[in-house]
C-alpha cells in the first residue's frame, strides 16, 4: 500500500492551518490499531520506518 508520512496525514486530519505536533499521530495509529485488531490476527497498518504509515494492500481489498 501507499506509504502516507505523518505530515500528510495531519494535513489530511487537521489541514494546514493547524499546528499540531506529528507524535499526534503516532498517538492516534496506536488507538486506531487497537480497535481495528480486536477482530484480526494480523495488523492492517503497516510502520514505514523513517516515512508513515500504510495499509496492508489485503486489508484494504478486503481480503
């Protein structure tokens, strides 16, 4: 899947006119893992190490 950086996911969230701090979504990855995992074995978002974040390309098929 396509790898999204923590900028452009606080843009996408929050938009450009709105300092948030990028640990903030960090913070919010983590709360949304732990919800989406509760019924699946394997985590869906994938850390790019150094760049974001990404969907598993399965999990996002709907496989």
């Amino acid at each position: 899947g396509r790898v999204f950086s923590r900028e452009q996911l606080l843009d996408g969230v929050w938009g450009m006119d709105v300092y948030v701090d990028e640990r903030t979504v960090d913070v919010h990855v983590g709360r949304l893992r732990k919800a989406i995992n509760r019924a699946r074995e394997r985590d869906p978002i994938r850390t790019v190490r150094g760049s974001g974040y990404a969907f598993d390309d399965r999990f996002a098929a709907g496989v």
